[in-house]
C-alpha cells in the first residue's frame, strides 16, 4: 500500500507534530486517521478482532436483570450476614454512626450464635471463624456433626475438635466421640503421634480394645532397635486378655514377630547380611532356603529351616512353594525342584512318588523360563500338565520341543507331527524322539472306542 506515512522521512520529519486529543487542532489528526483507516484492506481488521462491541446486547431490556437470577434469596442473606460480621476496624476520624455500627458488630459477634451451616461455609472458604460462640452442649454436637457431613477438609474437622475436647467434659468428649468413628478417626490420626499413650488409654477407655491393641503394635515396629522392639512385643504380648478378639487376631502375629527377630539377631551373619529387623517373613525364609542343604526331610529342628519358618510366620503352602522355586532357580539348584514338588507319603504301601504343586503349573513354567532354566526342567513341570491342547501352547511359548510332541501325540494330530519332523535337525535327539513319537502312534492297535459292534 503507497501511503506517506509508509515514508521514513516522514515520521522523521520534525515538522509533523506529534497527534494529541488534549489540542484543539486534534480534528484535523483524527481526519487524518480516518483517512488511514479507510484505506487499510477490511480482511486485515477481522485478523485477530473476532470479538467486537457489536456482539454484545446493550439494551435497556437486556441489562435489566434481576440479582434473584444470579443467586438465591437466602444464600444472598447468608453471604451478606458473614461479611457483617467479619468486618475490621475502621480507620481513624470516623463518624461516630460508624463507630457505632462498629461495636454494634463487636457485640453481635459475641452473642450472635451462627448456624452451623454458616460456619462450615466460612470453613469451606477458609475465613475465620470463632467457635466461642457455642456455649450449649447441643450446639456443639451440631457443629461437629455438620463439619462431618460438610466434606470440611481435615483441619477444619481437627479445629472443632480440639475445640470440643477443650471446653467440653471428659465424659462428655468421650460420649461425641464414641457415636461418631470419623471424627474418632481424625482424632486419633491427630494424636497417635504425639500423644501415643494417651490416645491408646483413650481406646481402651471407650472399648476399641482391638485399634488400641493394633496402635500399641504399630508403635512397637516402629523402634528401630531389635532389643528394644523385641521387650515391647513380649510386654504387648503379656498384656493380652486370654480368650478374647484381640488375643485371636494379634497375638499369633506378635509371637511371629518374636521369632522373626530372634532368627535375624541370631543367624544374622549365617543368613544374609542384608537382613535387618525391619525384614519380611518371606524374606527371612527366602534366605533360609538358600542355606537348606537338605530337601528330602522336612527338618523341623533347626531354627533357620524353611519348613519350621513356615510353620512359625504362618507362611502359606502356595507361598512356600514359590519362595522356594524362585530362590533354587536363581541358585541353580534344579535338581531339588523334584524333591520340593515331588514327595512320598507314608501312608500309601507302594510309596510312589506323587507330584504336588499349591499354584498353578503354567505360572511355574513361566517363572523357571524367565529365569533361563534348562529344557529337561521345563518338561519335568510340561509332564504334569493334564489338558493337552494347554500343554501344546505353552510348551511352544517356552520351546519345549518334547513337550510339543507329546502333545501332538496327545491330540492326534499327526499332520502337525509330520511337519514338526521336517523342520528338526537332522540326528538331532528332538528328531530321534519324534520318529519315536510317530513310529507309536502308526503301530498303535484300536482302541475300545474305535471297535463297532454289529448286531
């Protein structure tokens, strides 16, 4: 666009004078300008201008809206209600009417009782709120319970009660409380810290035996040493009530945890360094089978036997099983396997060997695969599989190439046999095996199911 305002020169030019709308001679500026703008291409003013004044509906009508359609009447009323009495000082040389309505206010705060509803709000918005005003016992009951049921965050709920516990009865405290677990949750979140034995003696005094029981252990775990944590659990474990719930539910975890601490301070450097107080049971026994060297008797003498673990921790059959199987494939020790799998009961006269296993056969193959164990161990475990078609996709998933004739075999299907054949080294023993598999399978006589009586 050719325009002299394009021109260096003149804006350079000292005798343009400089637009002001303060001057007198402005209008001749703004034709100027005018004259600009008429110029300037319309598709270059809609660029970045989508919005325009033009959009907006400035009518009478439009602007004549009621507050009612905005807000409610009564949360109008409220709001108004709470700014009155949060109110602060006025400043220096006010008039004496607002003097007045000033200790108006500080009156009205002082025996103005709000509703509760008001003071949760002034929670939820985080103002400040003076709890001084409930003097009843029946208006703090309903402060407490509209702070529960409001969804206040923590504090709020912390505020009102230590409120509560500072202006209220013991008796009294401890009856609110005892109606209500949440806020008999917070409190005791609150507390269990810094007032651990208070807040303990304070369960057993409203009867929650059992979470106090359960605070009183979780304050012994957290002694950091053995002797010390070991007296704590033999004191908690004295100060159970014979034949009651809490007996029942802590006390065989309590003694676990005493001889899970005498293994680790006394077989400490047997075991494994790396075992401290703070040490699982399962890690404890997984240890424990690294040092068993011997599988065939389940010796139940030795402290570090991982039979005798089991029995003491109350270690599951399944969890055993897997402890074991991980910690024998990461040491190598494949030939145990069959001995932790495969057992003879004495009650049977043949004393066969039976197979035995607490988890699922697939998740053990799996495991062993993933940690690189030999093919003949894969088959011991593909062997004891008893659906066929399972065994046929899992032993490909892991390239178990016995257990896939097997399965062939199993199922019949001699065309795949044939073609896994062809696909063998040649004199290698997969191929020896397979030529077996085949020679069987063509040799085999009819079967029971295959005879047809004709009548």
């Amino acid at each position: 666009m050719d325009s002299n305002f394009d021109s260096e020169n003149y804006w350079n030019d000292s005798a343009r004078s400089a637009f002001n709308f303060d001057d007198d001679g402005a209008e001749t500026g703004l034709k100027s300008l005018i004259g600009l703008e008429s110029n300037i291409d319309s598709d270059r003013i809609l660029i970045g201008d989508t919005i325009s004044e033009a959009s907006f509906d400035n009518t009478t009508n439009a602007l004549n809206l009621s507050i009612n359609s905005i807000i409610s009447e009564d949360a109008l009323k409220m709001i108004l209600e709470e700014q009155t009495l949060d109110d602060r000082l006025v400043s220096k040389g006010a008039s004496p009417e607002d003097e007045l309505k000033l200790l108006r206010r500080q009156v009205q705060s002082i025996l103005y009782v709000p509703t509760p509803t008001l003071t949760v709000h002034k929670f939820l918005f985080g103002k400040r709120v003076s709890l001084e005003v409930y003097k009843s016992l029946s208006d703090k009951e309903q402060l407490l319970d509209s702070v529960l049921e409001s969804g206040c965050p923590g504090d709020a709920v912390i505020c009102v009660l230590l409120f509560l516990e500072r202006t209220l009865k013991p008796n009294h405290f401890q009856f609110l409380l005892a109606k209500r677990s949440k806020a008999l949750h917070h409190f005791i979140s609150f507390w269990k810290n810094e007032k651990g034995e208070e807040v303990i003696s304070f369960l057993r005094t409203l009867g929650r035996h059992v979470k106090a029981s359960l605070l009183e252990l979780q304050k012994a775990f957290d002694i950091s040493d053995a002797s010390e944590r070991k007296c704590k659990l033999l004191q908690l474990s004295n100060s159970f009530v014979p034949n009651s719930p809490v007996t029942n539910l802590y006390n065989h975890l309590v003694q676990g945890s005493i001889k899970l601490l005498e293994i680790i301070e006394n077989h400490h450097n047997v075991l494994d360094s790396k075992l401290n107080i703070n040490s699982t049971p399962i890690e404890v026994l997984f240890a424990c089978c690294r040092k068993n060297a011997n599988w065939k008797d389940q010796d139940m003498k030795s402290s570090i036997s991982p039979y005798r673990v089991c029995v003491e921790q109350e270690i599951s059959s399944s969890q055993f099983e897997w402890t074991a199987l991980n910690e024998r494939a990461h040491t190598q020790a494949y030939a145990d396997l069959d001995l932790i799998f495969e057992y003879v009961p004495t009650w049977y006269p043949m004393k066969q060997k039976q197979f035995h296993i607490s988890f699922s056969v697939s998740l053990a193959i799996l495991r062993l695969y993933e940690l690189q164990a030999p093919t003949s161990v894969l088959y011991m475990f593909l062997t004891r599989m008893t659906s066929a078609s399972e065994k046929l996709t899992l032993a490909k998933k892991v390239k178990c190439t016995k257990a896939i004739i097997d399965a062939l075999v199993s199922l019949k299907d001699m065309d795949q046999l044939l073609q896994l054949r062809n696909t063998l080294p040649e004199r290698s023993e997969e191929q020896f095996y397979c030529d077996s598999a085949i020679k069987n399978a063509q040799n085999k006589r009819w079967t029971t199911e295959s005879i047809k009586l004709n009548f």
